[in-house]
C-alpha cells in the first residue's frame, strides 16, 4: 500500500484545510492515472469531495488520500512525498526499493 511521508500528510492536510470550506467533510486527495487505464508512472492529484466506488482509501496522520484502482497495483510499495514551490505544491512518487540499492529514482 501507497506510504505517505510526514511532508506529504502534512501538505495534504493543509490543501484540504484549505478547500474544506466547499468541500464534503470527507474529502480527499486522489490520485489517479494521468492516461485513462493505464497504470505507469504518469499519475494526477486531485482534490476529491469521496472516493471512486473502487478507490482505495489511505488515511495516515489525518491525511486522506484515495487511490484509483488501476495505480494502485502500481503505487502498492511507493511513498508519497510533497514539497511547496513557488508555483504549488509538487507530489513525488519515491521508490524504496531503488534507495536500497543506492540509487534515487524518482517519479513524478
């Protein structure tokens, strides 16, 4: 199952906070492939007011995060991180097991 990291539940948080004022009060974010059925490392969040009727539903440290089914698979042992640029906020898909071999990839 998708991890997210303390910057990522954090930056989820915020962003939900942020738009709670419209939103259900069990929203999320949602990721989803950015190639309708196809699960790679091309992936889009979005801000969801609930999830897909297959959605699956991550919540760690109060962060909500849903996950279509077909990124699942593919997210399964991955790690959600974030950072805040001056543009937005950037989500990046981190492999451990690519750290574990000395290596840092990174999917964005």
């Amino acid at each position: 199952m998708l991890t997210l990291t303390p910057t990522a539940a954090d930056t989820v948080r915020q962003l939900l906070a942020s738009a709670r004022a419209s939103a259900e009060p069990h929203a999320g974010v949602r990721i989803s492939p950015a190639r309708r059925g196809r699960a790679d490392t091309s992936v889009e969040v979005t801000l969801a007011n609930e999830p897909g009727a297959t959605d699956q539903t991550i919540d760690e440290a109060g962060a909500t995060v849903f996950v279509d089914e077909t990124a699942a698979e593919f997210l399964d042992d991955k790690v959600l991180d974030a950072s805040v640029e001056a543009k937005g906020v950037r989500f990046t898909i981190l492999n451990p097991r690519s750290r574990a071999r000395g290596q840092t990839d990174q999917l964005t």
